[in-house]
C-alpha cells in the first residue's frame, strides 16, 4: 500500500452490482438479513439473535475504520433496483500490506453468483489500488459454498485451522 491511507472507493461497478458505501437507511435491510439464522451462522461474527440498533452501530464504525486505513467495508446493491443484496469488506493489515476479505449475502439473493462477481470486483481494488501484497479469506467448516467461491476467485487452498473459530458455543 501507499504512504497515504486507504480510503473506501465511493463507487465500484460490475456488471449486475454496484459496491458502495453504506448509509443509514440501508439499515432496515441490513437487520432483515442478518437476522436470519441461516445468513448468521455462515459467518464467524454476526451474532444472532440481531437485536434491533445493531446495524445502525455497525454502519457507524465504518467511517473511523475506513480513516484508520484498517478496512474497506460496502454495501453489495443491484444494479437494477439499488436494493441491498448484502456486504463485503477488506480488513486490511496496512504493516504487512495485507488484505482479509469478507461477505454476506441475503439468503434470497443466495446462488446467483452475486458474492464472485463482488469478490472478484473488491480484489482487484485491493492489488491495483491499495497495493495489497496478499489477499486471504477464511470461512467456517460448516459453509463450504463460500470456500468454492474463493476457488472461483483463484484464491488457493493453504490449509485448515482446526477449533480456529467458537461461533455460538461450538468450535469451527
């Protein structure tokens, strides 16, 4: 990365979504989500049950994190209608010039492909723009979909950390 600190791009494109900051208002949707199970327990922070205000405080930690130069958080939205599809972010490691990536998907957005095209979009910011050396993903034992897709991405398989995660009482 560079000297100066990363700043949240304002706007990246593909061909069905739009990657953006997150707003307020997308908090409604955002507890939709998230609050189901389904959505929750594929994820190592989300908790569950999401109690209403939770999104409001978390889309209000992203200004400092985005200033701190330690993450790019954005919202996944449709091109079509703008609606929120769902979150993707890089966790960056600005010492190591290393990036860690992340998502969710809205269980009814699930299978359409949305989370590759956005990974893929996120990615390719994190080498040519922030000049990340490494970019390295994680997902629990319990959600393989998410490991095909970083396959998908070209990501490779470097091993598995076993008992890694405690994600509601259980080791992942």
């Amino acid at each position: 990365m560079t000297d100066t600190q990363p700043r949240a791009p304002a706007r990246l494109e593909t061909e069905r979504l739009v990657l953006r900051e997150f707003t307020i208002t997308d908090a409604p949707a955002i507890h939709n989500y998230v609050s189901d199970w389904d959505v929750a327990s594929t994820t190592a922070t989300i908790p569950h049950p999401y109690e209403p205000g939770m999104a409001e405080a978390w889309i209000s930690e992203h200004a400092d994190d985005i200033t701190r130069g330690v993450a790019v958080p954005l919202a996944i939205t449709s091109k079509a209608d703008g609606g929120l599809v769902g979150s993707i972010a890089l966790r960056l490691t600005p010492e190591h010039s290393r990036g860690e990536l992340g998502y969710w998907i809205g269980k009814p957005h699930w299978g359409r492909g949305y989370v590759t095209e956005a990974a893929a979009a996120l990615i390719r910011y994190g080498f040519e723009v922030l000049h990340l050396n490494r970019i390295e993903a994680h997902h629990l034992s319990c959600n393989p979909a998410s490991g095909r897709v970083m396959l998908k991405l070209g990501m490779q398989r470097e091993g598995v950390v076993r008992d890694h995660v405690k994600k509601w009482g259980k080791f992942e």
